[in-house]
C-alpha cells in the first residue's frame, strides 16, 4: 500500500516552490540575484548592495545603500548576555555556538514577538550585521583574543576581518572577503534555504527559521564542506609532493569516499561561484607569497577531471581563499552563515509574503496494512 506517487530521491529536480530572488541554470552553470548576473555582481556590487537587492528585488540608490550601510553599522553591537553566553560555550563547535546564539538573539531582539511585515524587516538586517559580529567574536575568543568593538566606517567584510584579525585588512583581502560573502548570499533552493522555508511556512518567528537553516547548514554535504576541503589539504600537507597529492585523491575515489568541495546538485558544468574564489585563492595566496595551497588546490581539480569528469563547487576554493585570510578552518562555515543570512531571511520574507503551509507527502514503503495488533503480554 502506498501514497500513490514515487518518492524522488533527495528531491532532485522537484520545483518546490516559485521564488523571485534567485535564477540557476545547472546545465550552462549560470546563477543570478534577482535577474543579475554573479559575475557582474563580484565585479562591480558589495556585500551591503546584495543584501539590498536579495530583501527588496532591486539595486539600491545611493541614498537607500548609505541608509542599509549606516542601520547595519548601527545594529552590529551584540547585547551583553549573548557575548556572556558565547564565553560559556565549548569553544571547539563554532558551528553549534553559532547556532545556539542566533537562536538566544531572538530574546534580546527590540522586535520580539512582533512577526508583522516591517519588524521581520527589521530583524532581517539586524540577524545580518549580528551574526557578523558574532562569528568573528567566537574566533577571536578561541584564538585567545579580546572581543573587538565594531568599526562603524569599515563595510560589513572589511569589519568583520578587522573583528576577527585586531587590525584592518589590506585593500585585497578586505575585497576579497566582500566578494566571497556576495558569492555564498544566495542560492535558490538550496537545504538549507529550503529548511528555512519549511520552518518560516508554519508562520513561526524568522529567528527560528534562520535557526533551521543554520542547524541544515552546518552538514558535511553542504555548508560544512569548505571545512572538510581545508582539513583534506592539512592531511596532504603544505610540502607534499605530486604523487601525494595524486595518491590521496585516488586512494580517496577507490574508498568510494566523497571529496569534499566537488560535485553539486544542479550545476553540471562549473560552479560558477568557484570561478572567482579560485582566482582570490591564487591572488591572496600571490599577496601573501605562498601559492602553495592553491597550486594543491589545482592539483587535486585536475586529478578529479581526469579521474571522474566531477567540477570543484563553490567550498573547494574558498578554503583555500580563507585559509590564506589568516581565518582558522573551525570559521569557514559559520562564515557561510555570515553571508547565506542574507538570503535566507531574503527567501524567508518571500514565504512570509505569501504563504502556504509546506506539507509534502512520503511514499509509505513500510509493513502491509492493515497489521494485526498484538496486545503487549502477547508478544
Ligand atoms: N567526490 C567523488 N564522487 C562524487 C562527488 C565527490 N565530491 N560528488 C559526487 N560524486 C559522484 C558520486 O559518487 C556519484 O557517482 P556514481 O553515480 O558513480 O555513484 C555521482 O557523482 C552522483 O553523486 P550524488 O552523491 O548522487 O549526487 P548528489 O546530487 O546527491 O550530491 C553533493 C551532491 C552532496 C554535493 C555531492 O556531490 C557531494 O557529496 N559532494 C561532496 C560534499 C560537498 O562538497 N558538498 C558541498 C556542496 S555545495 C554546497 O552545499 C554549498
């Protein structure tokens, strides 16, 4: 007995809903916010600017981009009991604290328990310029450093390795940072997107549903694969050799093991996110004189080319872009979440805007009904 309908592994291929936020097109390896094209955006926008246009569905002026820099700059404070709090966590799962404290914001929010159309707004540029400061705080901590005040005349990147680094970022780190948070904003229907749909379709609060995103993110198959890219490249080694690098990879696809930052569910040509973060990996790696773990970068691409046709994703180079910005590998996915914030809260006010309640169905594969019950002194 069943459902009548067959289950679609993992989803692939099933519309889900209608968005305007985000275009994907896996075959040609395009990916567009709002009808704007990725490449135009790391050219010539800023993180800020790609917040604006994922909430409202258009470029900003140069009036409303100084408005959203100046309440984001405003908002980036984080109250005093979420910094307490954030000193008693572990401080080995970044990913976990990340979690429990986005979810803790919620108490502290000035809006709280106020869900209506403009206070969601609100929320969403305050979870945004928030989570900034809290990522950077929780790697300043386990880094043995003293939690920095924001910079209100720094951009959201350029603060956030000011934040997480004591001093400024050079000109090209601070650019590249301000691209690779543009890059991770959005990405359709991605897990983690969706689980925050999900959630934000039973009408509950946006912390809870940016909560379910960052919980969805957090899993070696998505958001936590950049971490897994940086600790495949530590166990190869800065001084590996080319049969090492060829070796492990191999000896990797003969487990039938993954490799972290390749393959993608909709793109079948490359990443095109992957595009730019390769050439920042090589650039920093240039500016900071050690191109060593590009060049292994390049390497294990090649290899995995030649040996299953597969394309590196948007993780694969970011880990070495971040690892060369001096940022320790426990970060690089809560610093996805520094950046997919602003989509998920994009995507979520869309599912606020015009809801329904998500409720799919399963296809029963289980016992034959009807079983016989036996009474528990029975069996
Ligand atoms: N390494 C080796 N083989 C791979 C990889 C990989 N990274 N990715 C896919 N393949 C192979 C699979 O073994 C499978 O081969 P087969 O048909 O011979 O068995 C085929 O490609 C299809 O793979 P699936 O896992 O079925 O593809 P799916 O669409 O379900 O998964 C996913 C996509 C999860 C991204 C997968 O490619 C993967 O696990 N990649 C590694 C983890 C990773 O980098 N995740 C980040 C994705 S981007 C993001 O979330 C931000």
């Amino acid at each position: 007995m069943t459902t009548g309908a067959t289950a679609a592994a993992g989803l692939e291929g099933v519309v889900a809903t209608s968005s305007k936020i985000c275009y994907l097109d896996g075959e040609r390896g395009v990916l567009a916010y709002c009808g704007y094209d990725i490449h135009d955006l790391a050219r010539s926008a800023t993180f800020e600017e790609v917040c604006y246009l994922l909430w409202h569905r258009r470029l900003p002026t140069r009036a409303e981009l100084g408005d959203l820099q100046s309440e984001l700059a405003r908002a980036r404070l984080l109250p005093e009991p979420i910094v307490r709090m954030m000193r008693s966590l572990p401080p080995e799962h970044t990913m976990d604290a990340v979690r429990t404290l986005v979810s803790a914001l919620a108490h502290h929010d000035p809006d709280v328990g106020d869900d209506a159309p403009p206070a969601s707004m609100r929320k969403a540029v305050r979870l945004t310029a928030q989570v900034g400061t809290l990522v950077a705080t929780l790697g300043r901590l386990a880094a043995g450093g003293a939690p920095m005040l924001p910079d209100p005349v720094l951009g959201h990147a350029a603060n956030f390795l000011y934040m997480l680094r004591g001093e400024r970022p050079s000109a090209l780190a601070g650019r590249a940072f301000d691209v690779a948070l543009m890059l991770h904003a959005d990405h359709e229907l991605n897990a983690s997107t969706f689980a925050a749909r999900v959630a934000a379709a039973t009408l509950t609060d946006i912390h809870s549903a940016i909560v379910a995103g960052v919980a969805t993110l957090k899993g070696p198959l998505h958001g936590g694969a950049n971490a897994e890219v940086m600790k495949m490249l530590e166990t190869i080694g800065e001084d590996a050799d080319d049969d090492r690098v060829v070796a492990t990879v191999r000896g990797m696809l003969a487990r039938k093991q993954k490799v972290p930052g390749f393959g993608h569910r909709v793109y079948r040509t490359e990443d095109p996110r992957a595009t730019h973060l390769r050439q920042m990996s090589r650039d920093l790696g240039r500016q900071a004189n050690n191109t060593r773990w590009f060049e292994i970068s390049q390497r294990i691409e090649a290899v995995m080319k030649a040996e299953k046709q597969i394309d590196v994703n948007v993780d694969f180079y970011s880990a070495s872009t971040y690892h060369t910005l001096g940022i320790a590998v426990d970060l690089f996915t809560p610093i996805f979440v520094v950046s997919r914030v602003a989509g998920w809260t994009a995507h979520v006010l869309e599912q606020y805007a015009n809801n329904r309640l998500i409720r799919p169905r399963a296809e029963y594969i289980g016992p034959e009904y009807p079983q016989t019950f036996v009474p528990i002194a029975s069996r």
